[in-house]
C-alpha cells in the first residue's frame, strides 16, 4: 500500500504524543505549545503530511504528473451535481482490503499504514496501543477507536459527482481505493463527522497547515475517478489555491 512518508506531526504535536505515550496524557492530545504556520506557508514548512508530495497513486505516471495545483483544478470538469437516490450502502465497504489474506479490512489496513507508532495487532485485527497524527486538526490519538477513516471526497459528494452512474464493482474500489496514497485518511472522528458530505466550498479542515494538503488531495481524487465538481466548489478550490503558489498534484486514473 503506497502511504505518504512524511505523514508525522509538528514539533508541537510530537511532544504532545510523548506525554500521552508516557501516560501523561488521555486519548486524545491537541498542540498547544507552540504556534502553527499559517496557511499561507509554503507546503513544505507545513506540518501536515506530505504537503510538499505529489498526491496520487504511487507517484507513478498518470494522467496529471506534477500538476500545479490550479492547473489540476482547471482539469475539473464542471458539471450541476445530480440529486437524490444515494444511500450509503451502494458503496460496499470495508472490504477485505489489498490483503485478502491478512485478517484486516481495508480500514484496519489503513490505520495500520498510516501509524507514526505502529499498533499491535491481534486476533480478528484488532488494534492495540499506536499512535496516529490527524492532519485535519493537527491531533494526535493513541486509540484507534478515536479515528474516523474519511473519504476525502465524501461517499456522497462522489455519487452526486459521476458515480451514481458506476456499476456496483466502482463503487466498491471507490470505497476501499488503498491504491492512491490520499483517497482515503486517518482522522479525529469530530472532524470527519463535521465535514459530513461537504465540498470545500463548505468545509476546509480546522488547521490552517491542512489547507494545502487537504486541496490537492481533493482534486487529485475527483480527477482520479473521474469525478465532476460544480461552479461553486471550483470557485472555492481555486479561491484557496492561491495560498498553495507552490503545491502539485499527480494522480493515477482508476481503471
């Protein structure tokens, strides 16, 4: 499962991790001791992850390979979003993962990919100890039961988007899509839940350090599957592209 390498915390964070490793601190523990970079900073002095990597499958050659930001949001092909007729269920997940064999279901398999302090793993994959980084919130958890594995672009947001018209086989890989290293993210369970099935016209993540990461993954997975965005979300996308002068994306068509 390709995963991005610089999925760590800020100084701040870490030391917060620390402490909660230690046992002085609960489940969950937020930064607080030291200030954050804006979201006017470049990506590489963010502390969210990868924010100066390519977002996508592997790195690998694709239909955008290094891609400026705006540029990849002007590939977006624009379109009135349908209404109606989705339920959660068209979208089978979790499935078995990339591992059929390995005991874990794909969210199993991410929490176990993107850890900064791998869990232990025990019968039927259950998840012990670790300690993850939550990009949207810069929070650190050391309980896997504190997590929410989001769909960058919500289950929703994507049927209202072009896949109402997949067959039930897309919409399952959409669902479990490990393949692409930001498809699919670890975060604290009340950021996922307050993003609920908004585009970024309507929610950015809480950290400003987010901002950058969270648009190029966004984009990358809309053009990954092929996905349509309507006026108001490219207005927004390119809108907050303009504070990330020097972020690129790379994506990988689903096939």
């Amino acid at each position: 499962m390709t995963r991005r390498t610089t999925l760590l915390p800020t100084t701040a964070t870490a030391l917060a991790l620390t402490l909660a490793l230690s046992g002085c601190a609960g489940l969950i523990e937020e930064a607080t001791s030291s200030p954050q970079p804006s979201a006017t900073a470049s990506p590489a002095a963010s502390g969210a992850p990868g924010a100066d990597a390519t977002a996508g499958a592997g790195g690998g050659a694709g239909a955008g390979e290094g891609l400026a930001l705006a540029d990849a949001i002007g590939q977006l092909t624009i379109e009135p979003e349908t209404s109606g007729g989705y339920v959660r269920s068209s979208f089978k997940h979790w499935n078995s993962g990339q591992d059929a064999g390995d005991g874990c279901d794909t969210r199993e398999e991410l929490l176990i990919a993107e850890a900064v302090t791998a869990p232990e793993t025990g019968t039927g994959c259950k998840l012990t100890g670790g300690s993850w980084f939550s990009y949207y919130d810069e929070v650190t958890v050391t309980n896997a039961r504190g997590l929410d594995v989001d769909h960058i672009v919500p289950l929703e947001e994507a049927w209202s988007s072009g896949a109402s018209q997949w067959d039930a086989a897309r919409r399952e890989a959409y669902a479990n899509d490990l393949d692409a290293e930001r498809s699919l993210v670890a975060v604290t369970a009340k950021t996922n839940r307050s993003k609920g099935a908004k585009d970024p016209a309507q929610w950015l993540p809480p950290a400003d350090s987010a901002l950058c990461t969270y648009l190029e993954d966004w984009t990358a997975t809309k053009l990954r599957w092929n996905l349509t965005a309507d006026t108001a979300e490219q207005a927004a996308l390119t809108e907050h592209a303009t504070q990330c002068p020097d972020s690129t994306i790379t994506y990988t068509p689903a096939t």
